[in-house]
C-alpha cells in the first residue's frame, strides 16, 4: 500500500528537517522526504495546518503483562499508546515474575508479537527478581533483544553491585536506567515533604531522598565511565546535579514526565489518589527548574511512566493507594500546552525529547524520518481542543488526574510500520 502525505509541516530532528515536504510511504518504509511528490497510485492524506514527524517513543512504560493482565495488558496498553502519537513504547520489568531471564522475555515477546499494535522495546531488570542482591545475565538478555536494564519502582541499593552493574552495561552496550530513590530517606512518604504534606497530616517524602541517590549513582557511573540514565527526574536538585555533570563529561542523561512540568504538589490537596505518584509532585519552583532543564537539554527526554492501576486499587486511603498514572494519552497534549505554548520549547526540540532523542538513547531504529526506513510516523493537529474524557480511555486503566481537562493537540494519524493503525483519530 502507498501513502502520499501532503502539505504537512514536516519536523525531523533528527535528519534536520523542518518545513513543508511531502512523504512518500511504499512497502512500509519511508520511500521519499520532498517537495511537490507524484501522488500517482498512492492513497493521499492532506496534512495541510499539522505537523507531521517521526512517531513519538516513550522509554518508560508499564504494560503490566505478564502477570497483571487486570490492570494493562500489551493489546490495551499499545492501544492507548497509538491514541497519543506513539509508534515505539519502551516496558519496563516490573511484571510478575520480573522480566530477569531470557524465558521470561521470550514470553513476553510472544505476546507482544501476537497483540501489540505499536512496536514494543523490551527493557531487562538489572537484578534477579529486582531484589537488588543478583546481577541478572546481562550478554544474554541483551542476545534475546533487551535494549536496556533497569530495577525501574526500586534503586539498586548496593553501590557495589550497581558498579558492577554499570561496568558490565557498558560492556553489552546496553543503557542502564535507574529509579533514583534512597529508601531510608524516602521513609515511606506518599506526598512531597513540606508545608502541604503537614497540612494534609500525610507522611512527606523529601527530595533529598531523589537527589542524593542521583548523585550516588553519577559518582559510580563516573568512576565505571559507563553510560546512566536517570528516570523521572521530579526536583530542583537534580537537575543542578545532573546538568553539572554533563559539563563535567560524565555520560549521563535524564528524562521527566509531564506530570512533573504540569502539576504541583498542591493539587494533593484534594486527597485524590490520582496525584499520588512516585517521585511524588514538587513544589512550583521544582516545576520551574524542570521546564529550564528540558530547555537547556539537562533533560534528554519526556517519557510517560505509564502506570496502570484499577480503579479499585486508586479508591482507598491515600496512605494505601499505589504509587502511578496513566500518560499515553495524554502525554502530547500536556507537553504542547506547558511547553510549546508556554515558549518552553520549540516544536523541533518537542520532537527531539519525544521521539528522537528517546529512540536514540535506546539504541533503535525510532525517531527518524530516514529515507528507507520503517515508516513509523504521527501527524499531529496541534490547535485541536477536546475533553479527556474517562469513558474515552484506550487503556484499561483510568486512574489520571487529567481526566475532565481540555487539552490542545491531538494525535489525528498514525502509521505503524506503513501501516495506518489510526486515521482521522479512528484506531484500527
């Protein structure tokens, strides 16, 4: 099937692309990136007042199969996933069992070949069972195809042992990707610490308890020369230390989520466990500090960390509900109205921390527009308003403190592969 997408403005930054081209979609791959194409036996979409670019990935979400089918399953969660412009999705380990051997990703694998419908990126744990005390088999999970490691909900609290783990990362050429919390200083808090967390008579989880651990590990990272990735990065602290380090050459990166640049800790207040998430939600001059870290390229990447819960598990005490939301869906439009509106970012560095930089850091094919590959790409409407609604949800899940928003920007299609698996915001 051949597609001829027309009049769009086309963002790649990736091959440094931006203006009005024509893409020529033949035999799944990207055949032509120019002006004035002949759109002779091709199915023609008119991008006329949208943005066309590389289809979004996200290097961190929970798709929660194997082992909590009730709450996300791969079907459900690619679903929703293509709802929000994305083409590649990155699953994090923490499935039960743990995604620590290569029989529980060749598991996986066959469920993701049988129902996904966007591609899907293994990630591997770092430690057997996540438990923190065994390195997992790094040379063979990354032979089955993992494309990165992590203990992702746990730190690897062993300095020790994450060294280790470190050297032999780097050996594999695989990222290792860390959850920056110290348990002891967390104490299991359930908000941010402070006056709201003393006003809401809530344990408070202070940042020092990100902070320190992020500065731990870029000490070890340092020392072993080996690449870090730091997980959803929520304070002020840092993103000073991360951006210091940089300048220093270690070879680290980070990534936050757009409930980090959006919402404050303030929005606690109500008691809806739909804020509650960990790192928990900061303070306004956190919010601040993030949005300069996306600007001056602290922060590599906005991924969702995409955790499903039902809506069972949300609705007890704050105390008892688990940590995570929902952010497929919503990811893009957030990230427009906070970032692009706001003068934050501009459209190309949007789709740098989206897609490009995101496919890049993983070591895959994804983020790119390159003649001859995969046609993986999103045609955004970018002044499109509407409601997210509870009932319109693709994923299983519902718990997002979004719900009943108005966002601006909606993914309109969607091509997978050169196969169109949304069009005119219609999935399938």
């Amino acid at each position: 099937m051949k597609y001829l997408i027309k009049n769009g403005t086309v963002i790649d930054p990736a091959n440094k692309i931006e203006g009005e081209f024509d893409i020529l979609i033949s035999d799944g791959k990207i055949a032509k990136v120019a002006k004035s194409l002949d759109a002779s036996g091709a199915e023609v979409i008119d991008a006329k007042g949208k943005v066309v670019a590389p289809g979004l990935v996200d290097m961190h979400s929970h798709l929660r199969e194997p082992g909590r089918e009730y709450k996300e399953t791969v079907a459900t969660g690619t679903r929703a996933a293509i709802r929000g412009g994305y083409t590649t999705i990155a699953c994090m380990p923490n499935t039960e069992p743990a995604l620590d051997s290569i029989e529980t990703i060749k598991s996986l694998e066959g469920i993701i070949k049988k129902s996904a419908l966007t591609n899907v990126a293994v990630i591997g744990a770092i430690t057997k069972a996540r438990a923190g005390k065994e390195l997992t088999d790094f040379a063979g999970l990354k032979k089955k195809g993992v494309v990165a490691l992590s203990d992702d909900g746990s730190s690897v609290e062993d300095a020790e042992l994450l060294k280790e783990a470190l050297r032999r990362a780097k050996n594999e050429g695989l990222l290792l990707i860390e959850h920056c919390e110290d348990p002891a200083l967390s104490a299991k808090g359930v908000v941010n610490r402070g006056f709201i967390s003393t006003k809401m008579g809530l344990k408070g989880m202070p940042a020092v308890s990100e902070y320190e651990r992020v500065r731990r590990d870029i000490t070890l990272a340092k020392k072993a020369a080996s690449r870090l990735h730091i997980a959803h990065v929520s304070c002020k602290e840092s993103i000073d230390i991360i951006r210091k380090a940089k300048k220093e050459g270690v070879l680290v990166t980070a990534e936050t989520c757009p409930h980090y640049f959006a919402l404050t800790e303030e929005c606690c207040t109500t008691y809806d466990t739909n804020t509650k998430m960990n790192p928990p939600l900061r303070a306004k001059e956190d919010i601040e500090a993030i949005k300069g870290g996306l600007k001056d390229g602290t922060i590599d990447a906005i991924s969702t960390d995409h955790a499903p819960h039902t809506d069972a598990e949300k609705d007890v005490e704050f105390d008892f509900a688990p940590f995570g939301i929902i952010g497929l869906e919503t990811a893009l439009g957030i990230s427009i109205m906070e970032l692009i509106d706001k003068k934050v970012l501009s459209w190309p560095e949007l789709i740098l921390k989206m897609s490009a930089n995101p496919g890049r850091l993983l070591g895959i094919h994804a983020g790119s527009l390159k003649e001859g590959t995969g046609a993986d790409i999103v045609i955004i409407d970018p002044g499109k308003e509407f409601i997210y609604k509870k009932d319109s949800i693709e994923s299983k899940s519902k718990n997002s403190p979004f719900i009943g928003w108005k966002l601006k920007g909606l993914a309109a299609f969607v091509f997978v592969g050169g196969k169109l698996v949304m069009n005119d915001g219609t999935i399938g």
